[in-house]
C-alpha cells in the first residue's frame, strides 16, 4: 500500500537531463518535499498504526467510541512536570501525579489531527520557489541545452545551431537576462525565507517547539534515553488523561476520568526529531547559499574562476576575455548552460563569443550586423572545430597570445 501510494513522490528524486537549480535548491524541492510528502501519507496509513488514539475508562461500549472521539477532538492533557512517571526508558508508571492534575498544572495536547495537515503545508511551501522558478524560467536553459548533454560531442551541434546559439546569447536584451538571474537568486532567497516560515509555522503549532524540544534532541545525541523519553514525552506522550463529560440516565452530567493511549505519537516523535535537525541544517545551507550567491554577484573574479572550473580546459584569454565584458545576466546564463552540456560545445561558445567582443565592445551592446555577419563567417567556413581545435593545442591564438588551460 505504501509502495503504491508512494510511487507518483519517487519522480521528484528521479535525476533531470537539464538541471536549472542547484544542489541546495535540489534539497528543498526534491529531498524536503518527498520527506515531508512521504510523512504525511505514513500519519495517514491507519491500516500501519491502528487508531491514533484510545481511551481507557470505566464506561458503557457504547460510549467508548464517542469519547475516543471527544477527547482526539477536545485534546489531552498531561502534567507540565516533566519528572512524572518515569521508572525507565521503555516503562512508564502511572503515579500519584497522573492519577490527579490540578488544573494550573495541565499541559493540554490538542495538536494531533492537525499534524497530517501541517506536514502537507509544509510540503507545499519547499515546492513553492520551484514552481515559481519553472513558470519565469519558460525552459529556456532546457531548449539551449537540449540533446547537447551526452559526454562525447554531440551530433546535434551543428553549424547552424552552433551560430543561432551564439547569436541569441549576444543579442537577448540585456534587462531580460539580467532578470532572469536576479528570478533565480530571489528564488534561492525565497528558499531561505520558506525555511523560516516553517520553523514558525511548527514552533506555533506545538508551542515553543524549538525551544522545549532541544532536551530532548541533547538526550537523543547523547544516547540518553530515559533523558529522552522525559524530555520527548512533554511534547509528544503516549498516554495522557481526558475529562470526558456526558449525559446520564437520570438527565444529571457525568464526568468521566479517562487514560489515553496515543499510539500515533510513537511515529510523530521520530519524524520531528528528524525534522528538527533537518530544518536547522537545511536553513544554515540555504543561507550561505545566498551569502554565496552576493559574493558571485559582486566578484567578477569569482564568477571567472567559477565558469572556468566549468569549462576548461580552455583559452584562458578568451575565457577572460568573455567573463570580463559579460554582464552578471550574460555570465549566469553561460555559467548554467556549462553546468549541463558537453564542453566541447561550450568550449565553441567561448570562442565565439570572445570573438565577437574581441574590439572590447560588450557582449550585450554588439548590433544586430555585427551577429549577422559573424554568423555567416561561421557558415561560411563550416565553423571547422577540429581547426581550432589544432590551434588551441598549439597554444597559440592568431589575434593574441593564448594559453589554453
């Protein structure tokens, strides 16, 4: 059952030819989302659990059923001390404490139906910047890198293309590609905020979550668990008392002393355990991902040893020569398309670009003659690639001292 209902969340995992994200970005909207996905339909499986909750009272049959009901719905409720009825990890007493808590003393449990929900919002949430990312993006990188990610050098990579590709990436306006980088950091920032919208979102829920949990997550790496099943159980018990009130044979009110087993919070205590190291780790990543990101934005240095890393080996002057005069729009764009295709055809791409801008005019500025007419240079001669390619073993460019590194 759980294989079959898991099947459609398996694709978020499956690896894409063309990839417009990063490997933090991958583990918000692929990791976060499957785990989260994967949780919520775990909660849900009663066939696996039984029902998530079970009270215990002297009461007719007949009114067993409605006080489950009444009190899953209403909440329970346990002592704020969290040294009661504790004998060891894996036993727990019911002393004097549980059997009478006064009222300022009770700490009331009313979140379990909504932890299913929460963990669907939350799934929600990490896919956001993704879908966000997919709808302003248009499939631009997935049509310029299309069929041209295989290892060896791709057929596909004709004249033609070859000379379109060059073409589109000198001559797209400047403002478009300049926004279509500063979508992907706003996306990458957005994946930060999410993180901390979720945070809050389960330190509202489950009351100060991060704070009253983190004994018990010490206990846990400090394989302490009798530490940990005290600590724990004050956010998740498994038993817990209900005051069920009803309406006796004489028409009089009734109350009721119940004690509840919550076999569900057996699970729920794992996956926020998990949770809580995951949303910190993930938080932490997500920040210096965009801490890394301003760094590109304001080192042209950066970005060159970046794109370089991606390319070589290569022309180090023509590399130079089209990181200097590219924009940070323009080097995004070529720094994704590296990240996906084969580097014989992005070695092409630095040549001719380079070559374009070879008078020092930006590559962003050259006029709609000038990209004709190299195109045509470039049919003309066939863009004979194993010529060039003899050149840069040679180490020497025609125009300029090169060293191909």
């Amino acid at each position: 059952m759980i294989t079959t209902l898991t099947k459609p969340l398996r694709e978020l995992l499956k690896t894409k030819e063309v990839d417009a994200t990063n490997a933090v970005w991958r583990l918000h909207s692929r990791a976060t989302v499957f785990t989260l996905a994967f949780f919520t339909i775990l909660l849900s499986a009663r066939s696996y659990f039984g029902e998530p909750i079970d009270c215990i009272a002297s009461i007719a049959t007949d009114y067993r059923k409605s006080m489950n009901n009444f009190c899953w719905v209403l909440g329970t409720f346990i002592s704020r001390d969290p040294k009661f009825t504790f004998a060891s990890w894996d036993v727990i007493e019911i002393g004097v404490q549980m059997g009478h808590i006064p009222q300022d003393e009770r700490l009331y449990q009313k979140y379990y139906q909504w932890v299913p929900f929460v963990l669907a919002i939350q799934a929600f949430l990490f896919s956001f910047p993704k879908h966000l990312w997919r709808f302003f993006e248009g499939e631009r990188l997935q049509t310029l890198c299309k069929d041209l990610t295989s290892i060896l050098p791709p057929a596909e990579w004709t004249a033609q293309r070859r000379a379109d590709t060059v073409a589109f990436l000198a001559k797209e306006s400047p403002g478009k590609i300049r926004r279509y980088a500063l979508m992907f950091v706003f996306c990458e920032a957005l994946n930060l905020a999410v993180v901390i919208v979720n945070i809050g979102l389960v330190n509202f829920i489950f009351g100060d979550f991060w704070h009253s949990y983190q004994p018990a997550m010490q206990a846990l790496f400090s394989m302490d668990m009798n530490a940990w099943t005290q600590y724990n159980s004050l956010v998740f018990p498994k038993l817990a008392k209900c005051d069920f009130h009803y309406i006796g044979p004489s028409g009089s009110k009734q109350n009721m002393d119940a004690l509840c087993l919550l076999p569900q919070n057996i699970l729920n205590e794992k996956i926020f355990a998990f949770l809580w190291v995951w949303f910190i780790a993930l938080g932490v990543a997500s920040g210096l991902q965009v801490l890394f990101r301003i760094f590109q934005m304001c080192s042209s240095g950066l970005r060159f040893q970046l794109l370089h890393k991606e390319v070589a080996p290569v022309s180090y002057q023509r590399l130079k020569r089209v990181s200097r005069e590219a924009t940070f729009g323009h080097w995004f764009l070529l720094y994704q398309m590296a990240r996906n295709v084969n580097r014989t055809v992005m070695k092409d791409l630095i040549r001719d670009l380079s070559k374009l801008g070879h008078e020092g005019q930006s590559l962003s500025r050259l006029t709609l003659e000038e990209l004709q007419k190299q195109q045509h240079l470039s049919l003309a001669n066939g863009l004979n690639r194993a010529n060039d390619d003899d050149d840069d073993e040679q180490d020497v460019d025609p125009e300029d001292d090169e060293v191909t590194v």
